[in-house]
C-alpha cells in the first residue's frame, strides 16, 4: 500500500515519499516494498526508474539504505564525509551528486543552508536530505502535477536548474540592498558599517563555495559520461552548467562591487576623521597661549609682571589675542598647504 505523501518520514525505512516512472515520464507514487519489488522484476529494457526520498534524521534510515539498495560506497562515504560542497561525480557507473538548497526561511545566514545527497543510477535515484528543502518539493509537487520526466537524469538535470534558479534569486536580493547602501552612500546619509558590508560579503564567499558546483568534476563527467546517459540529458547537464557559470560570474562582480562601497565608505570614514582631526588641533593650538599665559600667571611669586600696572589685565588680553591669531593662522596656513 502506497504511503500517504504528508506522511513524512514515518515509514520505518525513513522513506518520505517515492515514485515511480515509466517509460513516458509519467510518475506515480510507491511505497518501499513495492519499489524494492520493482527494482528486482523490471529488466532495464523495459524504461522507467524509481524515485524513493528519504528523512536522514530517521534513525533507522542510513541503515536500511546500505542494507537494501544497492548503491556505491561513495554515496554512503558522501553522507559523512563532512563536506556539503556542491559536485556531481561518476562513481561505479552511477552519478553521485550533493546539492545545497536553502530553508524555508532564508534571511542570508550560512546556517539556513540544506544539503540534499543523490545517486542517480539508470533504474534508481535515492535523494537524502537532514532538513525540508524548496527545490526537493517544488520537484515532488511538479511530478504530482504531471510533469514528465523521461530518466533519471533528467530528475538530477531538474534539481540542478531549481538550484541556479536559488543562486540567481540570491543574487538579486543581495543587488537590491547593495543598490539601497550605495544610494544612501550618494545621498549622504550611510548608516551601514564597513562591518555589515565585510558579513555580507562573506556570506556570498560562502554561498558560492557551498551552491556553485565544482567545474572539474562537471567537466569530467561531460567528457566522459557514462553509456546509459543519452544525448539529449548531457546536453541538459551542459545548459545547468553554464547557467550556474552565469549565476556565478554574477556573484562574482556583485563581490567586487562591495569591495568598492567598502573602500569607499573607508574613505568618507577617514576623511571625516580627519576632519575631526583638524578641529580638534585648531581649538587645541588656539588654546595653547591662554593656557601657557594663564600657567605663569597664576604663580604666586614675585616679580610677576604688569602687576602693580592700572591696565596690566588689558595687557595681558591683548598679548593672549595676538599669540591666539599667530598660532591659528599658522595651523591653518600648514594644513592648507
């Protein structure tokens, strides 16, 4: 008996949902047992595949998969391994992806990144995945939809394309708060720090690394694919790859440009400094003569002078103001030039 699809992850295998295609691309739900029957009775002359999805955070999971499917080492090495970079390898004629995806709700934090694994054979794809993520149930509702797809690769060609489109949508949104600090920097009023533009740069450093494939390996297996891959999905796997090399590009000048607003902003930030600076040595240097006047003054010894004469104080003020216009002019004078 099929499982109900909003059942997830309570089959004792840690399956979520799977389906099964037939020759025309048509999937229908099936559940483990019946896919196991499936995998053992249709000869491979017959077309279709099947699609089984499972819940890693199942405890009973990464056991049934090693004990019942018959999958390479690499893919069950991949699962802990500790390395979420995106690739796509060839691996005892069977495809081994990991495909990073973000969660529900992504607000440009390195931790709301979700890693799907895959194998992806002619008769079989087996996905595995610790937390939900958008491109793994766009698919699902898609195939529910009726979307065909005509092979296995074309279910992994799919996934690659709904993760371009995620680094794309990053890209965008990370241009529109780019745009709004560099218009307020134009207008004069920028409150974002060096710091927040240093984090946000950063973060797409990270993304990159984590969504953007590893091209040595794509292009390996474009060289040299295996037989059972037709025409028509290596030319789709070679689409996907310029689309992430778009996407990437893009990233790439959307960092450069931050690395401008930063030198920018640190150089309104020095020259503000300096300003402050400035004002600062003036009122220091227009104090100084008060202060030194003041200090021998206010000495209570004799033969201080002017002080037995009517108009000493005056004197002294008019001492005080002419040594306070040399040394303001001085400063001035200096920093102009």
């Amino acid at each position: 008996m099929t499982p109900p699809a909003q059942n997830y992850g309570a089959d004792p295998s840690g399956l979520i949902y799977g389906f099964v295609f037939d020759a025309d691309g048509s999937g229908r739900p099936i559940g483990t047992s019946e896919a196991l029957q499936w995998l053992r009775q249709t000869p491979p002359q017959d077309g279709g595949f099947v699609w089984l999805h499972f819940n890693l955070s199942h405890t009973a999971c990464a056991k049934w998969i090693k004990e019942q499917l018959q999958l390479s080492d690499l893919f069950h090495e991949s699962l802990t391994d500790g390395s979420r970079s995106t690739r796509v390898e060839l691996d005892d004629d069977t495809l081994v992806a990991v495909v990073n995806d973000v969660h529900y709700d992504f607000a440009f934090e390195p931790s709301d990144i979700a890693t799907l694994w895959l194998s992806v054979g002619p008769q079989l794809v087996v996905t595995a995945r610790l937390q939900p993520l958008r491109s793994i149930d766009r698919l699902r509702d898609a195939v529910r939809r009726g979307e065909k797809l005509m092979s296995s690769v074309a279910l992994l060609v799919h996934l690659m394309h709904d993760q371009g489109d995620v680094l794309i949508q990053i890209v965008r949104n990370t241009t529109a708060r780019v745009d709004d600090i560099e218009d307020k920097l134009l207008a004069g009023r920028l409150e974002t720090k060096r710091a927040n533009l240093g984090a946000l740069r950063r973060l797409l450093v990270r993304l990159q690394r984590l969504l953007a494939p590893e091209p040595a390996a794509l292009f390996r297996l474009l060289r040299k694919p295996p037989g059972w891959i037709s025409e028509d999905d290596l030319g789709d796997l070679r689409q996907s790859t310029e689309e992430f090399n778009v996407a990437l590009s893009d990233m790439a000048a959307l960092q450069e440009r931050i690395k401008l607003l930063q030198e920018e902003i640190a150089g309104r930030v020095a020259e503000a400094n300096n300003r402050s600076l400035f004002v600062l040595t003036i009122v220091t240097v227009l104090a100084l003569p008060i202060n030194i006047i003041t200090g021998l003054l206010g000495m209570n010894v004799g033969g201080i002078p002017l002080a037995e004469h009517p108009h000493g104080f005056w004197w002294v003020v008019a001492i005080v103001v002419t040594f306070t216009v040399i040394a303001g002019y001085i400063a001035i004078r200096r920093h102009r030039d």
